[in-house]
C-alpha cells in the first residue's frame, strides 16, 4: 500500500522502500546472514569500478575468488569435511555451517553485474542503493530466476507501474502458487511415500514414485518463478521466463533450453562460450561441457549425487552432440528424452548413490517387490488419476483450454486461489525445493 500510494513519488524513495522491504524479508528468514548479503553486495560494488583500469583482470580474478570462496564456506565446507573426516577417520562434525537461504542465487547474480561491466556490457553502478535493490528484490532471491544485470539495469530507473501490469502480476502470481499448493504439495505425498520405501516397493509404485517427484519439482519450480515475475510484474519488473514445458522436449540438449532457463543461460553465456564454447576440436567442445555440467551440478547442493547428477547430463548431452542419435530415434525421442531426465531425477532425489541405485534397480524389476495387497492396489489406482491430471497440466494443452475460454478466466482465477488459500490453511508449511539450493 505504502508502495502505490498516490502521494509517494518519485523513483528514488520507491526503490529505497523496495530494497528495505527486500532486506527486512530475507532477515525475517536469515536475521544473521543478511549482513553477508551486504558484505557481498559492497565488496562486488568497489571492486567493480577498478574493472576498467590497467589491473582489471587482477580485480576480476580477486572478485570471483571472493564469491566462489563464499559459496565454498558456506555451501560446500561442512560436506567436503564430513567427507575428509572418512577418509582420515576422524570427526569434524563441529565443522557445521548453515547454509544461507538463496545464496546460490544472489551470489550468481552479482556475478552477473560483476562479469557484465569487466565484459563491457554494463557500466559500473554509482548508486550503491540500485545495486542492492538488483540483488535482494525480495520477489526472485530465494530461488530466482537468475536475473541478468544488463537485463533490468534500465528498469531499475525506468520501469513504469500500471494497473494492467498490477492485474497481470496477480494473476500469473495466483497461477504459481495454485502450481506450488494444488499440485506440487500433493505430488510430494506420493514421491516422499515412494523414495520412503524403496527397499519394499513394486515396479509400478517406483514409476510412480519418480514420475510424481519430476512432477513435483516442476510444479514446485516453475509455480515460485511464475510468482516470482508476478510479484515482479506488479512493480514494474519484467523478469525473463524461467520454464517453458521442459517434458515436452525431444532431446536432452532442448529440455535444459526449456528447464531453469535462466541458469542454463548463465552457464553459457559466462562459462561455456568464455571457455570456447562449441567451437574447436571435439575434445575441446566435450571439455568445456564437463565443465559447465559439473559446476551446474554441485551448484545444486553439496552430495555425490549432484555431481553424479550433473555428469549424467554432460553425458547424454555429449552423446547427442557427437552421433546424431536424435535425428534417429524419430517420434521415439520424446519418449527416450522422458524416460532419461526421470532416471536423472532419482539421482537428484536421493538421499545418496547408493539409494539411487537400488531405486532404479526397482524401476527395472531387479530387485522390486511383487507382493499386491488391496491397498496398495487402491493407492496406485489413486496415485494414477492424480499423476494424469498433473501430466496433462505440464503441457500447452492447458492454457490452450484457457485461452478458449478467456471471457471467464475471472472466475477460474478466483475459483483456484479460494482453493490454494483453503489448502494453505489447513496443511502444515511445505517449503519451495530450491529454497535449498
């Protein structure tokens, strides 16, 4: 309200009110690691004027050993100890760091300032204040998307509020958390309840299970983005797409164009094309894509089963690349692309390696149980009405519908969100899934 108030002008005073309201959001969460916000925000502003003079590369090189030592202490020591500790056997278990909520997120993102105006691509922000309020807008810090500096740098200054932009933003925000709450919360009940039993879980119900889980997680993602450039769109931000029907893809490479859009093109546009890109020797191009995949995997979360993780898809990802094998498959590519990205997902999902093996064993009848009762047959009866709905609401079928009928999307809009608001009121709180990340 303070925000639209019709006697509060001026750009300076709403930006200022914006980047508060962001800052006292994020400490409402994380009371002590706002102050690590600030630092970074401060010592990636200095550094960036010294980004043009003589020493350039020597500050670029101190400010990205500045964020990824951040991202190291605060993400990653308490694994890598724990895991030393194994080896040596000894314990380090009072080497224990909480992880900052969003920090894989604001950090890519100062990164993104930062690497834009040593590119060139952006000058160095004066106002200290605009670029505090690029990293903590509160509406995509926790878990994005990725907003690129030299995508909202104009914005900032010149981005207009309206009426039409307010009902847009609260309709594409009901729409994420219609995902979030109707969708994504009740997939994780079938997903949990299988990765929960693998050591006495039929083949159908490990299909299941893993079907609902990539479900959940699209739901759960892509509903927190829409409401993410919601939020963003009612105050005059317009946020680049972060998801367009990934599992329709008919590839590895065209699911990740269409997945996590903005993280994807983060890792290309300031790893994989500075490291090359495609071009060069074969050798050379799978190099630079090792790269980008094994970052993108421990990106996610300090476990073997990230890395393993992000080296399966380097693997899919080189063997499309390097034999065409797409271009052969035909109609059957969708289904190999389907069935690929789920085996990922039991990875991803799993606690550890070894878990995620002997799910996928299940998968395949290896070692799954046989034994029926009745109730497991009622279950997986209802699991199946429930994953058919969500399958059909990941695909343009359903806005297509919608588009058909336009005249009452009014009363669609508000039929969902008295439903999400029935629903978050009597379950207990589900967080996002990449609020871990």
């Amino acid at each position: 309200m303070i925000y639209y108030n019709p006697f509060v002008k001026g750009r300076k005073f709403k930006n200022l009110f914006l980047l508060l309201a962001s800052l006292f959001f994020y400490a409402w969460g994380e009371p002590v690691y706002v102050f690590l916000m600030l630092i970074s925000i401060s010592v990636t502003w200095i550094l960036a004027f010294f980004l043009r003079g003589r020493y350039k590369k020597v500050v670029l090189t101190v400010g990205i050993i500045y964020h990824v030592g951040v991202l190291f202490i605060f993400k990653y020591l308490t694994f890598l100890t724990s895991q030393l500790g194994l080896i040596l056997n000894q314990d380090f278990s009072y080497i224990k760091i909480a992880l900052p909520i969003g920090i894989s997120f604001f950090t890519f993102q100062l990164m993104s300032y930062f690497l834009d105006v040593y590119k060139g691509e952006a000058k160095p922000q004066k106002n200290i204040f605009n670029l505090g309020l690029y990293v903590s807008l509160f509406p995509q810090l926790i878990a994005g998307p990725i907003v690129r500096y030299n995508e909202i740098e104009e914005q900032i200054n010149t981005r207009v509020e309206s009426v039409e932009n307010v009902s847009a933003g609260m309709k594409r925000f009901i729409y994420g958390l219609s995902k979030k709450l109707l969708l994504a919360d009740y997939l994780s009940a079938i997903a949990d309840s299988s990765f929960t039993r693998i050591g006495d879980q039929t083949v159908v119900m490990a299909w299941f299970g893993i079907l609902a889980y990539s479900l959940q997680i699209y739901f759960d993602f892509s509903g927190y983005s829409d409401m993410a450039i919601g939020l963003g769109k009612m105050f005059g931000f317009e946020f680049a797409e972060n998801f367009n029907y990934p599992y329709i893809s008919k590839s590895i490479v065209e699911f990740w164009r269409r997945w996590h859009i903005s993280l994807s093109r983060w890792f290309r546009d300031y790893v994989y094309i500075f490291l090359g890109g495609g071009y060069g020797k074969p050798l050379k191009v799978a190099f630079n894509l090792a790269v980008v995949w094994i970052l993108t995997g421990i990106w996610h979360g300090a476990n073997w089963t990230f890395l393993v993780w992000g080296i399966l898809y380097y693997l899919l990802i080189v063997v499309e690349k390097f034999t065409g094998i797409i271009d052969k498959m035909g109609k059957f590519s969708r289904v190999y692309t389907l069935v690929a990205v789920m085996l990922c997902w039991v990875v991803f999902r799993a606690d550890n390696l070894g878990e995620a093996f002997l799910y996928i064993e299940n998968m395949f009848g290896i070692n799954a149980g046989n034994s029926y009762s009745l109730s497991a047959i009622k279950d997986e009866t209802g699991y199946a009405v429930i994953l058919l709905a969500s399958v059909i609401g990941c695909t343009p079928l359903v806005k297509k519908i919608l588009d058909k009928f336009a005249a009452i999307e009014g009363v669609w809009i508000l039929l969902i969100f008295a439903l999400s608001l029935i629903k978050a009121t009597s379950s207990s709180y589900s967080p996002f899934i990449y609020f871990n990340f």
